[in-house]
C-alpha cells in the first residue's frame, strides 16, 4: 500500500537500507524511486543504482518540492535522531514524505501517522496508534491497543504485547520482546532480544533475554546504534 498524488520518490540515504527499501518500493509498490539524497560530505562519486544522488544541501533544486515527495533515511542512527531530524527539516523544506506498508503485512488500524515503512509480514491489530515516521522491519507484531510513538524503529521479530505504550525515538533490536499493558518511556534502546517485563523509564537501555536495566542514559551508545 502506498499513498498520496506524488509517485516519485527521493530516497534519503545511500547505503544498504536504502538499497533494501527501494528494491521493496520497485517490486511491491507504484512508487518510483528517482534519486537519493545525503549530506555533501557523503556525497559519492557515482550514481547510485542507476539514480542521480545530490547533496541535502541542493535538494530542492534538483528535487523540488512540487514534483517528488521522500522517505527515509530507513536508518536508527544516533537512537534515530537523524531520521527524525531528516523528516522534520524535510516537512520544514515543503517537502512531503511517502508511506509504505507490504502487501502481505495486516494493519488493521487506520489511526497511522505520517511516513510508515512497513515491510513485509508484520502485524498490527486493532486500536492501535502508530505514530509519524515509524519503521518496522520484516516480521514484527504490535497487538491490540498500543500507542507507538513518533520517529521509532523495530527491526525484525519485534514482539510488542497488546495496551503497551511506546515514547518517541525508541529503538527495538531483533527479536525484543515487550510484555503486555507496559509504559516504554522516550528514547529507549532494547537490543538482542531483550524481554520486557517492567515499565522503562526514558532514556533506558535494556540488553539480552533477562535484561538488566543499566544505570547510565541511552544517549551515552549514540556512537554505538
């Protein structure tokens, strides 16, 4: 499922996710994916999968803001400050971000925020609140009546119980798990496979199966994830 007039797409990135992401949007979408987009130190020498890629800086006149629209960068850098920096400055550019959900995956919520990447597999029941600029990766499931905030990002077999409520900017690593009626506080980073079984105030870390909850702010791992 895509949505909105614009078709073509500016990726914003040009690594391996957003490889990932336009291969999907060429198979499984009508979006056509016209170009990518980083910062003019990362800018490469070449095209990019055949694609022109312009500097941030000069999007809007390569790109304008009337005839694309973006998505991305599908990335959790720096706990996913830079994608959330990226899609505000966008939406103050003029620019419009694109959604995306996989045919094969079951959203069964209408209440979706602006710019959702969801791949293939995934599930979403009922009275659920997805918020703006969400990525969930391959497999993941957030059941009935959970609230997700803004600018977060699942990877892959996310499990996240139902009448959970997730902050802004929170990272899940494979295979985390998220027991049911559970306050997930802004910020949070839970890595390799973690299983929460307790409310996580912000900022929190949580690492492994039987998780200890680390004493120091997320924002110390920033370099890290």
């Amino acid at each position: 499922m895509t949505d909105g007039a614009h078709k073509d797409i500016v990726l914003i990135s040009a690594g391996a996710a957003a490889e990932v992401i336009a291969a999907y949007l060429d198979r499984y979408s009508d979006l056509r994916v016209v170009g990518f987009t980083v910062d003019r130190a990362f800018l490469p020498d070449s095209d990019f999968l055949g694609r022109p890629v312009v500097a941030w800086e000069d999007l809007s006149t390569s790109f304008p803001t009337d005839q694309v629209r973006l998505m991305g960068p599908p990335t959790f850098a720096r706990l996913n400050t830079f994608r959330r920096d990226r899609y505000l400055q966008g939406k103050e550019m003029g620019y419009d971000f694109a959604s995306f959900i996989h045919p094969s995956s079951h959203v069964m919520t209408d209440d979706i925020g602006d710019h959702v990447i969801i791949l293939d597999s995934c599930t979403v029941q009922p009275a659920t609140r997805l918020g703006n600029n969400l990525v969930m990766w391959s497999s993941s499931i957030v059941a009935h009546h959970c609230v997700i905030g803004d600018h977060c990002f699942m990877s892959s077999q996310v499990g996240i119980a139902g009448s959970t409520t997730v902050g802004d900017e929170c990272y899940f690593g494979g295979q985390v798990g998220v027991a049911h009626n559970l306050q997930i506080g802004a910020r949070c980073a839970m890595m390799n496979a973690a299983t929460i079984t307790e409310n996580l105030p912000d900022d929190s870390i949580a690492v492994g199966p039987a998780p200890q909850i680390k004493r120091y702010p997320s924002s110390r791992i920033k370099h890290v994830i």
